[in-house]
C-alpha cells in the first residue's frame, strides 16, 4: 500500500514529509484498557509495513509507557524514514504505585506522578527525558503540550501555564530549533483558540489539533485556519472521530470529547449517518477524508490499539468520497458552507 504524503516546509530548511495516515500512540500507552507488548508492536509493525511514517508521542501517554514502547519499533530504522512528534510541559517523577497519577485512563503504567513545567530548563529536561526513553538521537517536532482549558481546568489556570511558556519554554523552543536540534515547535491542544492565542504571539509551525476541525465541528474555519494559511503553519488534526462517536455512530454510551455523548451530538451525527447512507459512505472514512481537505492540513493521526482499528484507518485514508456527499452534507445544513471538500 502507498499512502500520500504531504511535504511542509515554512522554514525553507527542507521541511518534513507527512504520510497523510499518521500513527497517534496514545492508545499505546494503555489508554483505557491494557495491551500487552507483543499487541502494541504488531499494530506498529503493520503501520509501516503499510506505509505509516508519522509516529506521534508523549512523555504523559502511559506516564512514558507510550515512547518506551516505540524505542523497540524504531531502532535499527533509518532515522531519516521518518517522521517524530513528541510533547513538552510535563516532567514524569518516580513515585510509589499508590500514588501514581492517571488511574482509571491509564492501565498497567509505570507509577509516575505529572508535574507541569513549561519553563525554559522543564523544556530542555523533557527533550533529554523523552529522547532516552525512545532511544533516538532526535525528534523532529516538538509539541507544547495540553495548553487549554479543557486540560488546564479554568481560564486562569490556561493564562499562567501560557505565560509560563511564553516567558520560558517558547525560547528554549526557539533556541532548539535555531540550533537544527530539533525541525520544528508547536503546540498539541483541544481547542483552537489556544492555538490562535499562540500563533499570534510567536513564530510556531505547527498544531496538533485534537477533536476541533472535523466532520463535526468546523468553527476553526472562521479565524484560526485562515491565520495559519497565511503563515505557512501546518495542522496535524488528531481525534478525527470525536473521540469515537464518528467511527462507532450514535450508539448509546457512544464517545464524544472523551465523554458519553450528549443528546445534541447524538442527534447530529444521526443525521450525519443517514446523508453516509444515501451514498453509500463509511462515516469513519468521511471523518477521515474531511480535515485533508484543508490546505493546512499536513497530517490526520487517529489512534489505533489494535490491528483491526488500524487496518480500518487505513482503509479511510485510501477512501473515495463522491462529491455529492460534500454537497448534501452542506445543504442539510451540517457543514460550514465554507469548509473546503474539494
């Protein structure tokens, strides 16, 4: 299988090469339920076999469990294969399993306790943490990680972490690009006005966005995309399903923004499933197909724990949409008339 790739470069330093299907490894790090180790490779193995060559990780994926488990996968590949994403703004510190974070999300997980730093030494002490535990010399983008409120739990909360940041680890961040230690920096958050916020106000390349321009929701379309067309910033879009609701329907206790799905949801993907009947369309390789469609769009990085999810993913990116799904999506009034589809 060939998958499409799409090149980046807004530095004019070569840039990086995306494969339109990337691997988010979240789920790698025993998201929800525990996988064991023979499972985890043997899903990473069949995504380069197929052509996979965007690996995304964090120190905070299975308190670390997520990039030890890609040390393994990657060695002996070229390191110019392909391509590496990992996070900065938690530190993982030792503690006892009593007193780990992250029970009930993350199963079978080293016993570590988070501990948010987005300062110029947190930045630089994270880079050197992640690149043992993936047995790399490099990675090539790093994301500032969780910088919204959604994870920072209040408004206030979000300014004092961004202005941490701004006041520390964007110069580090800087700094390690300037050095061609790492390709490029960003940030990997929930909501796209924190990424706005930042673009505004610092020379980022690139956003993961998670669950914030999809089939389902499209309002980055008003101020945020347009800013980042016309600064040569790269989206890499993560959560393209919503959390789930997108690839399983709207089944009761369907997932929607890693929680159960609210009546309204529920309601509009309904909606959403009978326009993919009329024509034939897997709802899943729509939501898959959909963010691509935007010219900042580098990459879609769903996650994947096993071989049958990601044998499904790989299935959407080689979709063909008809073009009369585009259309009746917008004249049923469930998609912005000015979302791009072509």
């Amino acid at each position: 299988m060939t998958l499409a790739t799409r090149h980046w470069d807004r530095l004019g330093n070569g840039g990086l090469t995306f494969t339109e299907l990337g691997f988010g490894t979240a789920p790698l790090g025993n998201l929800y339920r525990a996988i064991s180790d023979a499972d985890a490779r043997a899903v990473l193995d069949l995504s380069w076999d197929c052509g996979v060559r965007y690996y995304d990780t964090a120190p905070l994926y299975g308190l670390g469990l997520s990039e030890t488990r890609l040390n393994p996968f990657l060695r002996g590949k070229a390191r110019d294969a392909y391509v590496l994403s990992s996070k900065i703004g938690r530190l993982m510190r030792a503690t006892t399993p009593d007193k780990r974070d992250g029970f009930g999300k993350w199963f079978d997980v080293p016993a570590r306790n988070e501990v948010f730093d987005y300062g110029y030494d947190g930045v630089m002490r994270s880079l050197e943490f992640s690149l043992e535990r993936l047995g790399v010399d490099r990675i090539d983008i790093l994301y500032a990680h969780d910088l919204d409120v959604f994870s920072q739990g209040s408004q206030a909360a979000l300014d004092a972490k961004l202005a941490a940041l701004m006041g520390g680890g964007y110069k580090a961040l800087v700094s390690l690009r300037d050095q061609g230690l790492i390709r490029a920096f960003g940030a990997g958050v929930n909501e796209w006005q924190s990424c706005q916020w930042m673009a505004e106000r610092g020379d980022f390349d690139l956003f993961l966005l998670a669950g914030r321009y999809t089939l389902l929701e499209q309002e980055a379309l008003q101020t945020f995309l347009p800013l980042c067309v016309e600064r040569g910033i790269g989206i890499v879009v993560g959560g393209p399903y919503n959390s789930g609701i997108l690839a399983t329907g709207a089944r009761p206790g369907a997932f929607y923004n890693y929680d159960p799905a609210p009546p309204e949801i529920l309601a509009k993907v309904a909606r959403i499933e009978a326009v993919c009947a009329r024509h034939r369309v897997r709802m899943l390789d729509a939501a898959f197909q959909f963010p691509l469609r935007h010219k900042a769009v580098v990459s879609v990085i769903p996650g994947g724990q096993g071989v049958g999810e990601m044998r499904s993913n790989l299935a959407a990116s080689q979709a063909v949409i008809p073009a009369a799904f585009w259309a009746e999506m917008k004249a049923e009034g469930l998609m912005r008339p000015d979302a791009p589809v072509e």
